[in-house]
C-alpha cells in the first residue's frame, strides 16, 4: 500500500510536470498567433493564414494533451480510492 502510494505521487508529479510543459508551449503558440495574426496587412497582401491556420491546430493539439493527462490524474485517483 505504501508503495503504491509512492507510486502514485511519482506518476502526478511526472504528469503534473508534463502538464506544466503542455501549458508552456501553448502559452508560445498563442504569442505566435497573436503575432502572426498583427503581421497580417490586407491591404497590401501580406496574409500569413497557412501560418496562422498551423499554429491553431497545434493550439488545439495541446489543448487535447492537457486535458488527456488532467483526466487521466482524475481516473487514477478515483481507481485508487
């Protein structure tokens, strides 16, 4: 019981960390994205929408990650009560 206890709080804190570095690089994503989206100039043709199409599916990716391990924390407490 001990152990698994231990185990437990190695495999969060892993997560956690994971979740921390997720959470980083989307924070970069959307400084992307807000970037790009102020380079854009219509009136003079500058579109950056592949850049800015890119960035939000990667936005959208980390979105997943994050919320893949939150919910995996939340199965795993529940399964060890």
């Amino acid at each position: 019981m001990q152990n698994e206890v231990v185990d437990l709080e190695q495999e969060f804190a892993a997560i956690e960390k994971e979740i921390a570095d997720f959470e980083e690089q989307r924070a970069q994503c959307l400084a992307l994205l807000r970037s790009l989206a102020e380079q854009e100039d219509m009136v003079n043709g500058v579109f950056r929408h592949e850049e800015i199409h890119a960035a939000k599916q990667d936005k959208l990716r980390l979105d997943f990650e994050i919320q893949f391990r939150k919910g995996r924390m939340s199965r795993m407490r529940y399964a060890s009560e």
